[in-house]
C-alpha cells in the first residue's frame, strides 16, 4: 500500500516573508556589484523576478531609484 505524504503549503505570511527575502538578495547583488557584468547578472534577475511576478511592484524599478554601484 503507497504512503501519502501531505505537503503542506507555506501561509500567507511566509510567504511575504519568503519573497521579501528574495527580493533583498537581488538587491544586496546589485548593491555588492564589483563589475559591470555582475551588475548586469542582478539586473537580468530582477528582470526575471519581474516576469514571474507580474503582480508584485516592480523590481527593475526599485534598482533604478538606487545609485549605480561603482563598478570597475
């Protein structure tokens, strides 16, 4: 007989949680950039980010407010 194994799904809150989470480690990529093609790797990220989450503020958006971290 298959054992069954209830997966339960995470609450709204952990979920917030979880895509504020992600939503930070794009950002300190950006932020913590050392060269232009890192900076380019964030950038595509959160490009991605935006796509999957179409609902959610944009993530693009929240890079352009920020300096351009000096890059070599």
């Amino acid at each position: 007989m298959p054992i069954f194994t209830l997966l339960k799904t995470p609450d709204e809150v952990a979920a917030a949680w979880a895509e504020r989470d992600v939503r930070q480690q794009i950002l300190d990529a950006y932020a913590a950039a050392e060269t232009r093609g890192a900076r380019a790797a964030a950038r595509l990220e959160a490009m991605a980010y935006d796509q999957a989450n179409p609902l959610a503020s944009s993530l693009v958006a929240e890079l352009d407010t920020q300096p351009a971290p000096i890059a070599a």
